[in-house]
C-alpha cells in the first residue's frame, strides 16, 4: 500500500443538509466532495497525491441519484451514475445523446461507479457527457447552506478544469427541457482509438430543428476542441433559418475554425480534431440531405 | 497523520470487519488484510478489469473504490463461484471452452460476466462483447471467452440468471 493513502481525511454525512453545513463549517479547509471516485482514486494513486480531505456522498444516493420528470424538466439527480443515464427510458425519450453518451464511457465496470456530477465536475474538455449539456442548454442546480442557485452549463466551465463552484457548494443536479419533437435532428459522436475505454480525441453532440425544411434552434456542442466545453457558434449562427442545402453545409464547416481551438497532444492533433468535426458537422447538417457529402481529404 | 476507519461489510457471505484507511482500495483490503487473491492488481486504473468484483451484485473495479464506500455492502469475489468442489457453470465452460491461457484476466471476466448473466443481460455476440469490454487479455483473442460466456448461458436455461 502506498504510504500516501493513510494520511487522506474522509467525512460522510448522512443527508444533504448535513453535508452542506459541513462544506460551510470547514469552508477553507480543502474538502472535496467524492462521488464514484473513478476520477479521485486515479488521481491519488497515478499522482501519488497524499493528505486530501474528501467528503463521501455515498449516502446521498436516495436524495442526489433520482432521475425524473420535474414539471416540464427533466432532473438528473447529480449522483446518478453512466450505468442509470444508459439504462434510463425516461431519458432515452427525453433525449436518446444522453444515453449513447454515458455508454461510451470506460466501460461496464467504470459505467457502474462514474456519476454524471463527477463527470461535470472533474472538467476535463474531454468528459463525453459534457457536449450533450452543452447542445440541450441544461442548467446546472449548485447547493450550499446560503441557498440553490441554477447555472446554466455553458457559464459553469470557466478554463482548463476550471468551475464556478464554490468550495462550500455541492452540484446537486442537472435540468433541461426535454426534446421529443421528431423534427428534432440530435447526433452524438465520440472519436477515440478503440470503441472501449479510450479517451476522446475529440466528442461531439448535435441538436436541431428542422420546421419546413428550415433549419432552427442549431447546437453544435464540441469536447476536446479547447480548454473547455465548446459551441461552435458562428457555425449556428450561420446555419440558423436555412434549408440544410449542400452549400450550407460547407460554408458551416468552414466557419469551424473560428470557435474551435484544439491543440496537438499525445491523443491527437490540431489538424486531425479540425478535421474530424468539420466531417461531423458535414454528417449531422446534411444527414437529411440523402446525398453524399465527399469528407474532406 | 494516519487514519483509519473500522469498515463492516459482508464478503463472499460471511460478515467481515477490517480497520483500514479510509481512501485505500478495496482491491488491496481484499488480497492483502483479506488474504482474497482472486482479484488481481493490472493497472491499477480501471483500465484492465483483472481487478472486477461485485458491490451489491454490480461489477466494479476494485482498485477505483476506496474502501470507506463498502462500508455495509455485500462483496462477492471469484472465490464465492465455486461451491466447495463443484465449479460454477461459469468455471465449467471456461474450462472446456479454453476460456482462459495464462489465468491473469480470469477472475475478472468470470465475475463480470457473473453480475452481467445475473442480470439477465443479451448474451448475443455484440451485446456480451460490450458488457465485457472492460477486461482485457493478452492471450484468448475473446472469442473462447465468448464461447464459453454463451455456453454457460445455455446451460443454465434461457433465463441464466435463474440458476447461475
Ligand atoms: C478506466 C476509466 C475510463 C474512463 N473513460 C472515460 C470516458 O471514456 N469518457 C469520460 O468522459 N470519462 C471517462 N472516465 C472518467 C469518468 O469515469 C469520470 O469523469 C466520472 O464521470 C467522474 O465521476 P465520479 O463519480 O467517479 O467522480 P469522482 O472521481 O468521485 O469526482 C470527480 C471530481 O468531481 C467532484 N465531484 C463529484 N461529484 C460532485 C458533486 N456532486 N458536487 C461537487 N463536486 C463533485 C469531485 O470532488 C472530484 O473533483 C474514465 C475513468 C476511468 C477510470
Ligand atoms: S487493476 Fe483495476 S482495472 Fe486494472
Ligand atoms: S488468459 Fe492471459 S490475459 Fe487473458
């Protein structure tokens, strides 16, 4: 056993009231919430990291893990793990990305462990949940004893692993408005080397409406393309209100660059990432089109 | 500082005691206070699989689970399968379909296929190539651990679970 895990601190509060006093109590005492753990105990482990002090949410999971149905929102208990979002018929027709995202991440036996919230938290650009936030405009309820307030995804990833929350808050939920409408376009597709297990070179989440032929309301949500969580913009904005003909199509790929800054590292590089989420964004616009669009070479 | 927690969980069914440091992992508190060696430590991140056992009849790594969190839970290792000389069918057809070479991924296939056919999971070729992606082997190509999964499956009825 390595020395460093007998000197970290763990607390385990019985319900979420409990918990949050505790966050306020020991505010500058460097306690963090610990969920499924699979991003924590590589971290300690890998990094040899020692004297941590970790809040345990395990006994949260009745109040934090429900997924349900919340006037006309759908809310994802921040507890709730890829396992639940997989299996999840409430979420499969709310929104199907959600389901195919959690199944791509790890595998089983990491599915069983990894909760929605650590994914959010943990802030990695390249957590494969993180786009389908993006594209469904969900917001984010944080907790602490000085009340709830609801943040909406895309203001919550500040930079690289960087959060707008607070050390005495707890994420306690994801909301978003269910999107059931068959004119509805989604598409969710993650770029790795191997099917399981692998870490995205580059994750992207799509969501549209297509009214008479006009293309409305266009999400086009990227991971790994920048140091946080990305929407390609000037790429909506250029889409929005128009038939997704092939010219479009086009002039929307190229306006990528312009929103999405990825970088060269031992997963990928730049050139390959601009690439791939031109050809993305070529497949989901088009998709209706029936023609077939030659990928960039 | 040191600290440790006194962590009451029931293993393999017999209830358990350990004193341990609450961040440490399950997988060393099972082979080394334990002296439970059938889960085996690969890579130590959740890569591999050769760590998997059951919290609660659920596959996990073992070596991503600090022990604090099966404080009250039911563990199962490759070491409940067999009843005392009486191999598990899934033991069994590992064994006549050549399920395993060198051994080191078996306890972890073995147990993840366990929870998946308990669950009354697809034993269709690419549902059961996806329920066990997580464990990998240098040796069997997959395909007799597939064989030997679906085997076991058959012989244990259609619905698996019942019996395994
Ligand atoms: C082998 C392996 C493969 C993986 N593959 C993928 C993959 O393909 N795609 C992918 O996206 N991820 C992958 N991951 C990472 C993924 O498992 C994590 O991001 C997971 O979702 C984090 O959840 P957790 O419950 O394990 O978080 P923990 O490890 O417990 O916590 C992670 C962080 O979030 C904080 N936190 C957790 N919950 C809360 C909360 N409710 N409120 C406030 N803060 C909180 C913690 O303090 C910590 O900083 C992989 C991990 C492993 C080990
Ligand atoms: S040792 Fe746990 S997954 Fe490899
Ligand atoms: S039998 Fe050797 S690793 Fe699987």
């Amino acid at each position: 056993m390595p020395a460093i895990v007998s000197d970290h601190r763990v607390h385990t509060p019985s319900d979420v009231d409990d918990a949050l006093r505790f966050l306020a109590d020991h505010r500058d005492e460097g306690w963090r919430p610990l969920a499924g753990g699979t991003d924590v105990m590589v971290g300690i482990y890998r990094d040899h990291t020692g004297g941590q002090r970790w809040l345990n949410l395990s006994r949260l999971q009745a109040p934090l893990a429900g997924i349900r149905r919340e006037d006309d929102l759908i809310r994802i208990g921040a507890l709730a793990t890829m396992a639940d979002l997989r299996k999840s018929s409430l979420l499969a027709a709310a929104c199907p990305l959600i389901g195919q995202a959690a199944a791509v991440v790890g595998a089983t036996q990491v599915q069983n462990r990894a909760t929605v919230g650590g994914n959010i938290v943990n802030g990695s650009p390249a957590g494969d949940t993180l786009p389908v936030w993006l594209a469904l405009d969900a917001e984010l309820e944080l907790a602490s004893t000085r009340g709830r307030r609801q943040v909406p995804y895309e203001q919550f990833m500040t930079g690289y692993r960087r959060t707008v929350l607070e050390s005495d808050e707890l994420l306690t939920a994801i909301l978003f408005r269910p999107r059931s409408d068959e004119r509805l376009r989604m598409y969710f597709r993650k770029v790795a080397p191997r099917a399981a297990q692998g870490i995205s070179k580059l994750v992207f989440a799509a969501i549209a409406g297509l009214e008479d032929g006009y293309l409305h309301e266009v999400r086009l949500a990227f991971g790994s393309m920048g140091p946080t969580t990305i929407r390609a913009r000037a790429a909506e904005q250029l889409a929005e209100g128009k038939p997704p003909s092939l010219s479009l199509v086009e002039k929307a790929a190229e306006t990528l660059a312009r929103d999405l800054t990825p970088i060269d590292d031992h997963r990928s590089t730049a050139d390959y990432r601009h690439r791939v989420a031109r050809n993305l964004v070529r497949e989901f616009l088009a998709g209706n089109l029936g023609d077939h669009i030659p990928a960039a070479r | 500082m040191s600290e440790r927690t006194t962590i009451r969980f029931t293993l393999n069914g017999h209830a358990v005691e350990v004193s341990a440091p609450p961040m440490q992992r399950l997988l060393d508190v099972l082979r080394e206070t334990c002296g439970l060696t059938g889960a085996k430590n690969g890579c130590g991140e959740g890569d591999c699989g050769a760590c998997t056992v059951l919290v609660d009849g659920i596959a996990v790594v073992s070596c991503l689970v600090p022990v604090i969190q099966i404080d009250g839970a039911e563990i199962r290792t490759v070491e409940s399968l067999a009843q005392g000389d009486c191999l598990h069918p899934l033991q069994q057809a590992f064994l006549e379909r050549d399920g395993t070479q060198c051994g080191s991924c078996a306890s972890g296939f073995l147990m993840t296929a366990c929870s998946h056919l308990e669950h009354g999971g697809d034993t269709s070729d690419a549902e059961l190539r996806a329920a066990l992606s997580g464990v990998l082997c240098r040796c069997t190509g997959y395909n007799r651990v597939l064989e030997a999964v679906q085997q076991a499956a058959e012989g244990a009825g259609h619905h698996a679970g019942d019996r395994l």
